[in-house]
C-alpha cells in the first residue's frame, strides 16, 4: 500500500516537472477538458437553479388543477354548447362540496377594464381577492404604503382596494406630467372607480424582490371578493379561471379526471372549459432533461478532444523518457508502479485543466442579478454539490481513461531495450 501512495505521489511530481518544462504543449493539452468542463458546469449551474425554483417556489402548485372558459365552440359543438350555463363562480363552490377530491377552491375574480385611479383614466386588472388567496401572494407581495384591507373590510364587503406600486407610479407620472393643480402627492386616500362605483384607495403593494415583477405586479388593483361581486361582476360571474388543489397530491392526474366529470356533469355533459394539472411540470422536467442532454454531449465532446490531447502529450512523454524507464525497470522498479506513476501523471494533467474550467464554469454566479432580473426571478444560478461531485468525477475519468494506453506502453518496455535507445 506504501508503495501505491509513493507511486501516486511520483506520478503527480513528475506531471508537474513535465508541465514546467514543456509550458506550451501543457497548456494546449488541457484547453479541451477546460473548455469541456467549463460548459458543462455552466449549464448545471444554470439548470440548478431551475431545478431549486421547481421544487422550492412551484412545489405548492404540484398539487393543483387550473380551470378556465374553452375558447368559441365548433360548429359541431354550438347545439351542445347552448345547453350549457357556463363558467361561472359558483363552479368552484360546486367542486368544494361535490367532489371529494377537491381539497380546497382558490377564490379569485380577475377583470381588465378601464378604470379611474385619482382621476386618471387607466386599464388596469382588478382581482377580487379571498384572504386566503391574499396570504398565498405575501410570499411574493408585501404592502409598500397603507394597509391591506382587513377581516372586517372582507366580511363587510367595504368599498376599499390596494393598488400596484407599478400602478401607482404611472398614475403620479400622468398627473405630473399634465400638471394636473388637483394633483395630490399620495394616491392613498384617493378614490379608484370602477363601473362607476368608488373604491377608496387604502395602500400601495410592491414585490419583495425587485427583479421579480409578474403579471399580478402590473398595473393591478386589489379588492375583497365580495365588494367585486357585489359592485364590479355580479354575484356569479365568469371568474376568468380558477384554481382547485386536490386532496392527495401523489395521484394529481387520476383525481383531475374525476373532478373535470364532475364539473361536466354541472354543464350538463358538456365540457365548454380547459384545465391544466401539474403534467406541464413533467412536460418541463423532460424539456431540462433534453437540454441538459445536448449541452452533456456538446462537453462530453469537447472533453474528448482534451482527454486526447492529454494522451498524445503523454506518449509524446514517455517517448522522450524511454532510456528513463529502463533504468528505473533495471533498479526493480515494478510494471504496477510505473502504470500507476503515468496513470496519475495523466489524471494530474486533466485535473488542473478541469479545476480551471470549474472556476469559469461558475461565472453565471457573478451575474445572477441580471439573470434573474431577465427571467422575472425564474432562474437564480446556483451550485449544487451533487454537479460539483459530478464534473469532478469525469475530470477523474477522464485523466484514467486517456492515460490507460500510455500507462500500459511504459510499462510494456523492454528494460534492456530501454537502456539501448538513446
């Protein structure tokens, strides 16, 4: 075992003397692992940190089914369409007491309509909000000015609302750049009409992360869901969609069929909606795999053509180091001891190679604000150690593999041959 650890140790020296006397050959021998291992890590960085945003951010969706109005029927379709009394809100307190499936209903009312926010004209999207749906956003959301409306605002159907801090701002640019003398410095306390109904305006929300602004972000007004539907939509309106989330997550697919029959059967057999269950996250789980795929091939190519270079500079090596061989054959020197020496002489190469491709690999780390901030917080790059362990495991095979034949021909010399060549 001794002489295993010296071997080693030997073959690692010797990489090092070679790569010091021969700084040019060295250097182009490693360029293919450093390029290979340096795309390859920048892709599983990247594809880390969608895997993070799938599990820790979009995990709570797993477990749910979105529903929403089917486009215009077919002509096929509009006799058995005219039967059906279509999306409504109440569909979902259908599902909730009908379906033993359906864990629970999110309860949400969306419109996009023109509005008047402190008197300015404006198209904004107005959801009507339960509060447990408001507790779901706070992850994303948090009140930049004012209050959110509160228990009593919900039970009692109160004419307030809380409007987007993206809203906000191009309200106070209008009104300034209009020179507007009626204009008041803080939109809290103003009033936002919709359907010629007041809403007083209580706060101003604004994401958490700056670099994370999704459609709930833009030009948005928040209001309690039964002040919607009792000034805005009526009391059973199309509530644009809505999302159910089922009693056990593990059977998703199977319980989203029962339940489209179920809200079949409420449109009289007819199914004038679409829906959406998690399957889209296994049509995305199967795109990354496809994309990691081809960005392992493109490396595993790349690293082919490095291992090869490493393998040339070696014989080239051992061609300059034959009588070298010989002697240390002719002073006991054992064909394991030499085969182990080139082996780690090899590996030694393809490491310092690999370990600088890391680094560089890891660059979309120095950029991940501007990242984010391009993928509306999507994608957050990210190390995992398990890509780590990974990339140094090929650079290893790599090293082992390319330095097998040079290995087996130094220690296939003929000492008394070696000791002639000159």
């Amino acid at each position: 075992m001794g002489n295993f650890f010296k071997s080693i140790i030997v073959g690692v020296q010797m990489a090092f003397i070679e790569m010091g006397a021969h700084k040019m050959r060295s250097v182009l021998s490693m360029v293919g692992v450093f390029l290979g291992v340096a795309s390859l890590m920048a892709m599983l960085t990247l594809i880390g940190g969608i895997d993070v945003y799938l599990n820790q951010k979009m995990g709570k969706w797993i477990g749910s089914i979105w529903f929403w109005k089917k486009g215009n029927p077919a002509a096929e379709e509009k006799l058995s369409w005219s039967r059906t009394p279509g999306m409504h809100y109440s569909d979902g307190n259908y599902l909730e007491g009908n379906s033993p499936d359906v864990k629970s209903v999110v309860k949400e009312i969306s419109r996009r309509q023109q509005v008047a926010v402190a008197g300015v004209a404006q198209r904004a999207n107005i959801r009507g909000v339960a509060p447990q749906t408001l507790e779901r956003d706070l992850e994303h959301f948090e009140i930049k000015r004012g209050a959110w409306p509160t228990a009593q605002d919900y039970r009692e159907a109160n004419r307030v609302c809380v409007v987007s801090q993206e809203l906000d701002e191009m309200v106070r640019s209008r009104k300034t750049a209009g020179r507007d003398s009626s204009f008041v410095r803080d939109i809290i306390g103003q009033d936002m009409v919709a359907q010629g109904v007041p809403f007083t305006i209580i706060g101003v929300y604004g994401p958490i992360d700056p670099d994370f602004s999704p459609w709930q972000m833009r030009r948005c007004i928040v209001v309690p869901i039964e002040a919607m539907r009792r000034y805005v939509t009526g009391v059973d309106p199309d509530p644009g969609s809505f999302e159910v989330a089922v009693s056990d997550v593990k059977k998703t697919k199977e319980e989203a069929l029962r339940i489209t029959r179920v809200m079949a059967s409420r449109h009289r057999g007819v199914q004038d909606f679409e829906y959406r269950s998690a399957e889209w996250l296994d049509q995305m789980t199967k795109m990354l795999t496809n994309i990691s795929l081809l960005m392992t091939i493109i490396s595993v190519i790349s690293l082919l053509v490095g291992g090869l270079s490493i393998m040339n500079v070696m014989l080239s090596s051992i061609s300059e180091r034959i009588h070298e061989i010989g002697v240390r054959k002719a002073l006991g020197a054992r064909n394991l001891q030499l085969f182990i020496q080139f082996i780690a002489e090899t590996t030694t190469l393809s490491f310092v190679g690999g370990l600088s491709g890391i680094f560089l690999g890891m660059a979309p780390i120095a950029f991940k604000e501007a990242i984010q901030k391009s993928t509306d917080g999507v994608l957050e790059p990210t190390i995992m150690v398990a890509h780590v362990v990974y990339v140094v495991t090929i650079i290893a095979g790599v090293g082992i593999i390319f330095g097998l034949y040079p290995a087996l021909r130094a220690m296939r010399l003929n000492p008394v041959e070696a000791l002639r060549y000159e």
